[in-house]
C-alpha cells in the first residue's frame, strides 16, 4: 500500500496499474489463508471481497466516465453481499436499529454536502449508493452487538469513511490528501472483514 499511495502522490499512473491490483489482492488473499472456503460466511465475504477488488480497478482511471460508474456498480455490490454475509451472523435487532439511525443522521449530511456538486445524472447512482451503504453499516453493527463480532462493525465504518474520501475526490476536489487517509482507511477495512472469515471456521 506503501507503494500506491506513493504513485498517487506522484500521479505515476503505471505504478498505481501495478500496485492497486496489489494490494487489492493481497487482502482477497488473506481472506482465502484465514480460511474464507471454510464456511458459508467465509464464502460470502470473499466473494464480497472480490467484487470490492474489481471495483478498485474499474476506479484507476480518473474522471466520472463509464468505469466508473461500473466501479460504483461493482461496490455496491460488494455492499450487499457483505449485508447477506453479515445478516447469516446473530443480528441484534437493537444493535441495527441504532446503527440505522446513526447512519440516516451521517448519509443526510454526506448528500446535502455532496447534491450541489453533481451532476444530474449521478444523483439516483449516489442516492442507491448511500442507502446500500447504509444498511450494511446498520446490519454490520447488528453483528458486532448480537455475535459479539466488534470487528465487523468497525471494518464496516472504516469502509464507508473511507469511501467519502473517494467521493470527495471525484466531485468536489482531486487532492493527494484524499487518498493519504483514504487508502489505508479502505484497505485497513478490507483486511479487518477478511480476518472476521476465521471466526466462523
């Protein structure tokens, strides 16, 4: 990861070809020697896994074009199967309930700061973007209370922090400080729901 986020401060574009692919891969990798085969579970969140790494390379190329709109596609539906995943853990309804709420509150916030900024026909993709997002962070905290899986819910608010930093580089400010924190945020996040796959050996 050291070498991407040093190819995205010197916007050397082969070595983000290189080093995304990566580091995308070294967490499908870690998910697999964890023992994602293992169980059902493990199986969903790897194929999750997957779809976040196809999403990561359809996101490479700069602007707002057709592979990106694809990489949205492929992330939100990593999002969803990350939901299946986390929805076959015991859920504490209570647990989703305030989750829910806390992410209605931050998804509010996020659209008012991002709808002046976007273009018209990126507003239905984004809107579908929040909700999905949305509810694997609310479903994601309904495991870290029910199954007790901690883990789960924090790598599931790392992620969606981490993707803000994508939003805000594509539709208010391309700026290196955007992947300086959210890189590792995204990575740390993928590494964190991959190691959860060991506990359901």
């Amino acid at each position: 990861m050291t070498c991407l986020i040093a190819s995205e401060r010197r916007d050397w574009q082969p070595g983000v070809w290189l080093f995304k692919p990566l580091a995308s891969a070294s967490f499908l990798w870690a998910a697999l020697a964890w023992g994602a085969m293992d169980s059902t579970y493990g199986r969903l969140v790897l194929g999750a896994l997957s779809l976040c790494a196809v999403g990561d390379v359809l996101l490479i190329p700069g602007g707002r074009g057709r592979a990106f709109l694809l990489g949205i596609g492929s992330f939100l539906l990593g999002h969803l199967v990350f939901v299946v995943a986390f929805v076959s853990l015991d859920i504490s309804k209570a647990g989703v309930a305030g989750g829910a709420f806390a992410v209605s509150v931050v998804a509010l916030l996020v659209w008012n700061w991002l709808r002046p900024k976007l273009p018209s026909g990126f507003r239905v993709p984004v809107i579908t973007y929040l909700v999905v997002i949305g509810v694997m962070v609310a479903v994601a905290m309904g495991a870290a209370f029910g199954a007790g899986m901690v883990v789960v819910g924090i790598g599931a608010v790392m992620f969606a922090a981490s993707d803000l930093s994508v939003a805000r580089r594509r539709f208010i400010a391309s700026r290196f400080i955007e992947q300086l924190w959210g890189l590792p945020l995204y990575f740390g996040a993928q590494f964190l729901l991959a190691s959860t796959v060991a506990v359901q050996m």
